[in-house]
C-alpha cells in the first residue's frame, strides 16, 4: 500500500496543475487519435442514435441539477461514494450515513449474504434509511454469482454460445430486483487479446464484433428487469495477464488495436447502459502517467468519443493496482478530478476517508466543487431512473 498523504489537499493541487498541463493534449488524443486509427475516424459527434438525449433523459438530468442544488456540500460529496460494511445487516453507521444522503449507496458481497430471505431484509433496511440508496452486487454468471440462487448460471461465454445472453440478465436482473438490489455491476466488456489473458474466463468472447452484441443484449436484458447494468472494466483489460485487483497492469496496445477494444463499450452505450466501470491499468498509449480511473484522457474518450452520460464508476479504490501507486484517498480525488462519477470503496473503513478527503479539495477548490456538483447530480438522477 502506498504511504499516506499527510496533506490531500496540497497533493491534490499538485496533481490539477499536472493534469491542466496534460489534459488537452491527451484529451484531444483520446478524440481524434484512437478514432482515426479505426480508419476513417475524425472524431466526429457520436451516432445519431445517441447523438441528442432523449427529452425524457434531458428533463431527468435538469430535475437531478435543481435537487443537488438543494443539497448541502457534503451530500454532494456523500453521493459520490458506494460504503462497503461487513455483517449480514447494516450496521448503526451506515444507516446514519445513508438517512443523511452521506453516500450514494452500497455494495454487497457474499459475506453479506446468506439467503433469499435475509437479503431481501438487508435491502429493505437500507432502503428505510434511505429510499434512493443504490445497492449494488457483483453477478456476471458463471464463479461470479454473489447470490447463489439467482442466475445466470452460465458463464459469460456459455450464454453467448448458447445465444441466451439477453433472457439469461433479464432472468438474473428479475431476481435481483426481487432482493431489492438495483445496480449490476455487470457485463464484462473486455475482450481477450493475450494468451493467459485474466478476464479471459469473465468475457463473451475474443472477437470483438461477437462480445460486442452479446455486451448489447446484456445491458437490454438487465434493464428490461429494471436493474441498471454496468459495463467493465474501461476501456477494456482483455490485454493484460494480471487481474488488477492482483497488481498493476500496463496494457500495451497500439492506438488501433485500443480502438478495437472499444467495440464492446460503444455497443453497450448504443444500447443505453447508464454506468460505465471505469478500470485500473495503464495505456501507455492513451495516457502513459495514469492509470484509467485517474486518466483525464479516458474519461475523454468515454464522454467524447462514445458519447457516453451516464455514472462512471471506478473499479475498487482497493484494488492492488490503485495501491501501488496512492492510497485511497488520493485515489478518489484522483479519479473525481479525471471525470469519474462515482467511487467504489470496498475495504471496511474506507469511506470515511474518502469522505474526508474529498471534502477537503471541495472545500478548498471551486473547481472540484462544481465536479463534484455535476456527478452528484448525474447520481441522483441514476438513482430517480432506477
């Protein structure tokens, strides 16, 4: 684990300078440079068919501007954080937490769970403490199933196979919804490009047309259950060996073959997934001084060049790779200052110091204060679709 920061703040503002001086060049980069390579790109505005919001979409996003707005600095903050817990009921805290919009949501592993029963009871008392709280769980199919009882089944590769990827999360998204959890942190984009590659048991398919349509279907199948599904791990870890959660990850791909990689990201945003995970390796050649959830240039190219609106979510804050290079509450100021949305907090302890350290930049900075205004308001109005 990285040393400590004795001073967020001093830090963070070192970093801004840093990413000020980097961020148009790399920006511009992620736009035109990566889209040319795919042969023929200029970096043009995204398809027509997500080119304008839908003005139901719009409305959403100016009514979760006029409710952030009526929210004080620290539940603007709180709304970019997913707490972890440990227990199989929440504790005091994270009711206290969550009744006073303190946190967006939580997370729920295994070791929360026991049962159909005692889930849907977990739920329903995070729900009392806060009706818009985001519950979110890992259940890809497969070894990836936190709740054992519920589909799918099959691993990501078995449901593309046997053509059953879109009614296999529509199945999956209904028994989550039953057990009062309502965030997905599913489907895998990734597509498999090295041998040994560590998501290779996790992703539809190495070919990236193929996991590009069945990544569409699972993000049509989730949300016909009306769970909100969440594509991973940006802007794909198909080329690396190493898990990042693991260790650090550098994914050397060409601008092209990045381009490539895409694929599975651009159908799941055609296809309307309203979050995008954002992941821990380096692209040396998108942005060789960051890794992706801290890359101004990633966050670029998701919002730019795929057009995407929605909530970018990083991986864990714990992850190994996050670790190697700062600790989790420069992470999180990190990641917010890039363009992410949201913070995933997976270590017992964690959020308090998240909180705090982002409290302190927004505090101290106008110009994080109003990032942190936008995805809270982006957030909320996840929270209000979903």
């Amino acid at each position: 684990m990285a040393a400590v920061s004795a001073d967020p703040r001093r830090r963070h503002l070192v970093r801004r300078r840093r990413q000020r001086l980097a961020a148009g060049a790399l920006a511009a980069f992620a736009a035109g440079a990566i889209a040319g390579a795919a042969g023929g790109g200029d970096g043009a505005s995204p398809p027509s068919d997500r080119a304008a919001a839908p003005t139901a979409e719009r409305e959403r996003e100016r009514a979760a501007t006029r409710a952030v707005d009526t929210l004080s600095l620290r539940q603007q903050v709180g709304h970019l954080i997913v707490l972890r817990f440990a227990g199989t009921s929440p504790p005091g805290y994270v009711r206290r937490v969550l009744g006073e919009g303190r946190a967006a949501g939580a997370i729920v592993f295994r070791d929360n769970i026991t049962g159909p029963g005692q889930l849907r009871a977990l739920t329903a008392a995070l729900r009392r403490a806060d009706r818009s709280a985001l519950v979110c769980v890992d259940q890809e199919g497969g070894d990836v199933r936190n709740l054992p009882w519920a589909p799918p089944e099959r691993s990501a590769a078995e449901q593309a196979a046997a053509g059953t990827v879109r009614g296999d999360a529509r199945a999956a998204g209904r028994a989550l919804r039953a057990a009062g959890i309502d965030v997905v942190l599913a489907p895998v984009a990734d597509v498999p490009t090295v041998t040994g590659a560590a998501l290779a048991g996790r992703a539809f398919s190495p070919d990236p047309e193929a996991a590009a349509a069945a990544v569409a279907d699972a993000v049509r199948g989730w949300r016909e259950a009306r769970v909100a599904p969440t594509a991973k791990h940006f802007p794909g870890l198909g080329g690396t060996t190493v898990n990042t959660d693991d260790g650090p990850a550098t994914i050397e791909r060409s601008a092209a073959e990045l381009e490539a990689d895409l694929a599975p990201f651009r159908a799941a945003v055609t296809a309307g997934v309203p979050l995008v995970m954002a992941g821990h390796a380096t692209y040396p050649a998108l942005d060789p001084e960051h890794i992706a959830s801290q890359s101004p240039a990633a966050m670029a190219l998701l919002r730019g060049r795929l057009g995407f609106r929605g909530v970018i979510v990083t991986d864990s804050l714990e992850a190994a790779a996050v670790q190697a290079v700062t600790d989790v509450r420069e992470a999180a100021v990190a990641s917010v200052s890039a363009g992410v949305d949201l913070v995933l907090t997976t270590g017992r302890g964690s959020y308090i110091h998240v909180r705090r350290a982002l409290m302190a930049v927004a505090k101290a900075d106008p110009a994080f204060r109003a990032r942190v205004r936008d995805s809270a308001a982006r957030v909320v109005a996840l929270q209000r679709a979903f």
